[in-house]
C-alpha cells in the first residue's frame, strides 16, 4: 500500500493531577479515532497505521504511566479500570462527545469496559489483538492478590536501568517476545525514553511490571462484553495471542467480526498487517484504499 506521512501534532491535557499526552494524526472531519496502545507501548504504535489513513484524524494517548504521561503517585497500583477513568476524564478535557476507538492489546481491554460503561460516547470498536483483561476463577484470586502484595512489597522504589546506547534499547524493543521491525522499535524508543545520568531509560514507571493486586473474574468480564451495543471488529494474528477463553467470549458480543492476518500480536507495527487493519478501518470513512 502506498503511504505517505500523516499531519502529526503533540499535545497534552490535565485531569486529577495528572498530565496525559497524546498525538494527533490528520484532520478528518467525521468521528474522530482513538488510539489506546498496548502494555509498555505508547501512542507511537498507532505511526504506521495512521500514514495510511491520511484523511482520518486519528488521537493517540499515552496512557498514565507510558510514553509521555505523568506517573502515577507511588503507592497507587496500575489497574486496568483506572485507565477507564482517566480516558472519560480525558474525553472532557478534549470537548470531545463521541469517539470510534482502535485498540491494542490492553488497550483493547481498556476500549471495551469504557464503551459498555458509556455506550452513547462510542460508535464503533477497532480492537488488535486484545478483548477483556486478564481472567482468573474466583477461587484463585486469594492466592494472586498475596503474590501481588507481596511483590510490590519487595521491589518498592526499584527505578529502571539505565543504557548509555540507545541503539540496544531499539534492538531490544525490535526483537522481543513478539517482534516488531526496527523502524516501529525506533518509534516507540525514541517516544519512550529519557535521556539523564549517564544515558537512556524506559519513560513508563517501572510499577507497570508489578502484578496487579486485584483481578477480574470471567462472569463480570462476561456482563461487560454482554453490554456492548456498537459494531465490534477484532483483528487478530495467526501467531498471536488467541486462545481458548476468548473463543468463548466472542458468544457474547452481538455485533462482532473476525478477521486473522499474518503476523503476531504487535501485528498493527508490521507492515502487512498495518496496511490491511487501515484499508478495512479506511473504507468504513469512505476513504477506500487499495494495497
């Protein structure tokens, strides 16, 4: 697919003493889109995707703690409802009624429990390799809850690491558990890092790699799915993270389709993947594209 840059601008808002920053891609009239990353990302993973919808204004945020956004204070654990909370806050500062949302991973997750909280504010859902957080069976939450404490007992304070060559900290992000190519990596590097003390760290609060204290069970991830009323499109990759429970949930979700492209679960930051995610979300703005 042909490509060519998006009208890219930086901003940032204030909510709850907190600082959430974001980039906007175009400047399409209709709904705008709204980008939620995935766990460690950041608003940069939605780069590749947006040079291909050059006529639809699509807003990515770094959500609290990633990227560019404030952390939050120390002894506030990251669950995923928060993120929920801060989107609607974000919503207001942004005067902004109604949103269509694409969603990666967590925030796929995070897509979905705002828009069966608040229906009339989405019209449609985009979601990557993501549909509800994590599940566990009520009888094993006693025994995650006394690890998670535990663990953020241990690690309190811990800071990340730092590189003094930022190059290793792209060739790590390009060759993770799922890899990306090295131009996402850079993307999200050069969004996700400061440069300080000697060299270069992760931005995101190291917090983010503690286990969260309290979990959903699958009945109540069930009655959220059960509330969605808006078209939903799910993308997945045949090397992803599909598995057997989220077959199960796909039963409750009344407006729902499937599609499987090549690739892994970051396969909106591979190419392939980005162009045929952009030419189903393009034609849906009456922009069609062609590959």
């Amino acid at each position: 697919m042909g490509s060519r840059l998006n009208i890219k601008r930086e901003f940032s808002i204030n909510f709850n003493n907190l600082t959430m920053a974001g980039r906007v891609y175009g400047e399409g009239h209709k709904t705008p889109l709204l980008g939620l990353h995935g766990w460690l990302d950041n608003a940069a993973s939605f780069e590749i995707i947006a040079r291909q919808l050059p006529e639809v204004k699509l807003i990515a945020l770094d959500f609290i703690g990633h990227g560019k956004s404030s952390h939050r204070c120390a002894h506030h654990p990251y669950y995923i409802w928060d993120n929920v909370t801060d989107l609607y806050c974000a919503l207001q500062a942004l005067d902004i009624e109604k949103i269509d949302i694409l969603g990666h991973s967590m925030g796929a997750s995070v897509a979905m429990l705002f828009a069966a909280c608040f229906p009339e504010k989405v019209g449609r859902l985009w979601l990557i390799e993501g549909l509800a957080p994590l599940h566990y069976r009520a009888d094993q939450l006693p025994n995650i809850m006394a690890g998670a404490i535990r663990k953020r007992v241990a690690v309190a304070g811990r800071r990340s690491r730092i590189n003094p060559d930022i190059n290793r900290l792209i060739d790590a992000r390009a060759s993770g558990h799922f890899p990306v190519s090295r131009e996402a990596a850079k993307m999200l590097v050069n969004r996700g890092t400061v440069f300080g003390e000697g060299g270069y760290r992760w931005s995101s609060d190291p917090a983010l790699l503690l286990p969260s204290i309290n979990r959903m069970g699958i009945a109540q991830i069930e009655a959220f799915l059960q509330s969605l009323d808006m078209p939903v499109t799910l993308y997945l990759g045949d090397k992803g993270l599909l598995d057997a429970q989220w077959q199960q949930y796909f039963k409750h979700i009344k407006q729902l389709q499937q599609y499987t492209f090549t690739g892994n679960h970051h396969l909106h930051m591979q190419e392939h993947g980005a162009s045929l995610i952009a030419k189903s979300i393009a034609t849906h703005y009456g922009h069609p594209v062609s590959l």
